[in-house]
C-alpha cells in the first residue's frame, strides 16, 4: 500500500517533495500568500502601519517559503535530522505570524468597514482576510505534519 506521508526518517529531495503531505503544501502555501499580499498591497486603508505589518509579514513568509522549497528541492538538507527540527520551527513561526496579521488584518477590516463606504475596497479587504487565515490553516497543517515527522528522526 502506497503512503502519501512519505518515509518515516526522510526528507524528500527533488521531485518527491510534491508526493509528501506536509511538503506538497508549499505550493498552496505560496499561491494563497501571494494572493494575500497583491489583495492587501491593491486596497488602500487609512493606518498604513498595520497594512505594513500584514505586507511584511506576508512577503518575509513568501520569500522564506520559496527558499525552504528550494532547499528540499535542490538537496541540500542532506536528510539531516536538524533541518526536520528547523522545518518544524520555521512553519511554527511563520503560523504564529500569519495568525497575528490575519486578525488584525480582520480588525482593521471590520473597522474601516464601518467607516467607508466605498464597497470595491472592502470586498477585497474581506477577500483579503479570508485568504490570510487560509494560508494561516496551511501553515498550521504543514506545522502538525512536519512535527510528526520530525518525531519520526
């Protein structure tokens, strides 16, 4: 019986990535990450200090993540226990981040709705917020997945 999960003990390298359950999420990851930031940089909000912190939350994650998967994809992990330990981490850090900048991205949102009555720039606003807690939702997935196996080493 084939296993989606991969091999207990290993980190995938080149094109295995994208048959492994936590690891095939980095593109998801990525699509909805990208959505979130092109949606967040399109509207145009009054405090443009918590949209800063949304877009660099959202690009430091975009650009780590494309680099996390290029590292699996390339090998250069050398299926060494330690980068199962800094996986784990990296997609709990990168879930606390997302988290914090979808809720105050939904406060803001939910605020300026109130607020402004020009309805393009809240639907995308409320666009916007519905993919950030989606992206948060993969990350905490792919968190869930890479502790398991990282307790597999």
């Amino acid at each position: 019986m084939a296993s989606n999960t991969g091999q207990m003990g290993y980190l995938p390298t080149g094109g295995s990535i994208f048959c492994t359950i936590p690891d095939i999420l980095y593109i998801p990851e990525l699509v909805f990450g990208g959505l979130v930031l092109s949606l967040v940089a399109s509207t145009l909000l009054d405090p443009h200090n918590p949209q800063a912190y949304v877009i660099s939350v959202t690009i430091f994650c975009f650009i780590v993540t494309f680099l996390w998967l290029m590292i699996f994809a390339c090998g250069s992990h050398r299926n060494r226990s330690s980068w199962a330990t800094a996986d784990v981490a990296y997609h709990g850090f990168a879930t606390l981040l997302y988290l914090s900048a979808s809720v105050l991205l939904a406060y803001l949102t939910i605020i300026i709705g109130y607020l402004n009555n020009t309805l393009l720039i809240y639907q995308l606003d409320v666009a916007a917020v519905v993919f950030s807690f989606l992206t948060t939702v993969l990350y905490f997935i792919h968190t869930i997945f890479s502790a398991i196996r990282w307790k597999s080493f």
